[in-house]
C-alpha cells in the first residue's frame, strides 16, 4: 500500500481493536457502537496523519460519514442513516479531485468502496 494510506488504515484498527478490547464481551455490537469505534479512530487519524476534513485525503469521506450521521435524527433506522451519508460520502470523494488533479484521491475512493460495500452487505436479505 503506498503513500499514507497503509498508515492510516493501521491507525484504525489499532484503535478499533482498543476501542472493543475496552468493551464489556456482552456487549450488543450494533450500529451505534460501530460508529462511536469509527468516531475515535477518525480523530486518532487526523491527529496523527496530520490532516483535516478538506485536504483531499481518505480522512474527508471518513468525516463526511461520521458527520452526517451525527446531524441526523437519532430516531432513523440504522440503514436509512448508512445510506443517506452514503451519498455525502461520494460527494465528499468527487471533491478530492483537486486543482490539477485529473482523478479522486485513490485513498478516499477506496473507503467509498468499503463503505458502500458495508452498506450493500447489510442491506442483503439474512436466511
């Protein structure tokens, strides 16, 4: 993995991995818990990847879902909440495409993915 993406990526399951091994094992991993993991391990990557939400980098879409989710009712459904900072998110990665950059940010188009990915997985019918 090239650039300062591997680094951040290891930042972020560092601190998810603290963030669970801190939770009691009876824990109901839901939704909510997700997000507070990602929330704690975004300000841990923009500390130590010294960035912050505009610089056109994998931490802007990071920022992006974590933001819009907080700015949404509590009261939405898990799924709704996902996929409408889905859209936000591929908004915010369009906009790594910066100055005389010809595409997006190779690091924010891969958390597009994953998010995405995430978002279609759950969205599949359990059996």
């Amino acid at each position: 993995v090239g650039g300062a993406i591997g680094s951040f990526y290891s930042i972020l399951f560092e601190v998810a991995s603290i963030y669970f091994g801190d939770q009691p094992e009876d824990l109901y991993v839901e939704f909510h818990v997700w997000l507070k993991c990602l929330k704690e391990a975004i300000l841990v990557i923009k500390q130590y990847g010294n960035t912050q939400f505009g610089f056109g980098t994998m931490y802007d879409p990071l920022f992006v879902f974590v933001e819009t989710i907080n700015m949404l009712p509590e009261q939405t459904k898990s799924m709704e909440l996902f996929r409408l900072s889905l859209k936000y998110v591929e908004d915010a990665v369009l906009q790594t495409k910066q100055g005389s950059r010809k595409y997006v940010d190779p690091g924010a188009e891969v958390v597009r993915v994953w998010i995405k990915a995430i978002y279609e997985g759950l969205s599949l019918p359990y059996n």
